[in-house]
C-alpha cells in the first residue's frame, strides 16, 4: 500500500520503502535515517537502534511494539509510536464473516464436502 510514502512525502520527507530487507542491510543503512517505520516482520533490535545513531522515532505499522527493543529506544532518546487501531476494520470485518461462517455451519460443510460427501 503507498499511502504511507505518498502521505510522508508529501509532508516533505524523503522515502526509502524496502520490503524485505535483511538485518545485515538494516544494520549498514540505518545510521543514515532519522525514522524508521516497521511491519511486524522487521526485529527492531537493540542493535539496530544502537547502529541508528540519527534515528529519532520509529513508528510500528500495526498494533504491538514486540519486535522494537523499547528499553533501548528510549536510553538512546528515540519514540517509539504504534497505530493500535490500524487493523480495527478489518478485525472487525472477520469476525462478522466468522460469525455468518459458523451460522450457515460453513465448516461443516467444507468438512463433508472434502471427505467426499453432499450433505446438505
């Protein structure tokens, strides 16, 4: 999804967008970055913190801080920001299928089906 870059460069900051990037890679380019902002996937690990020596904030695109080292961020004076209620929609929007699912016995049927059955 770009609307987080388009949304930070048009407020004037320059973007570096790398999916996937290794801890190795994290670790030689992240001294240049005043912020950083992670997915779930990414260990924001003290290491990485210590290496940032620009680093100002790092933001967690979802809900949870589990993967960023908070003690070390907070030593080295860089916040650390989450968006709790990022993913609220879609929750939400699962559990109302996950409700219609066990109301219509959706399992039920996926079960008969896949042992060869019609039961209906």
């Amino acid at each position: 999804d770009s609307c987080c870059p388009d949304r930070l460069e048009k407020a004037g900051f320059t973007v570096d967008v790398r999916p996937g990037i290794t801890k190795e890679d994290l670790l030689l380019c992240i001294k240049d970055y005043d912020g950083l902002i992670v997915r779930s996937r990414t260990q924001v690990t003290a290491e990485v913190i210590i290496a940032g020596t620009k680093l100002k904030a790092i933001g967690r695109a979802g809900t949870g801080v589990d993967n960023i080292d908070i003690p070390t961020a907070s030593a080295n004076g860089v916040s650390v920001i989450n968006t709790p209620a990022g993913n609220s929609i879609s929750a939400a929007e699962l559990t109302c299928a996950m409700m219609l699912a066990l109301a219509r016995n959706i399992p039920q049927g996926d079960a008969s089906v896949k042992a060869g059955k019609w039961e209906r």
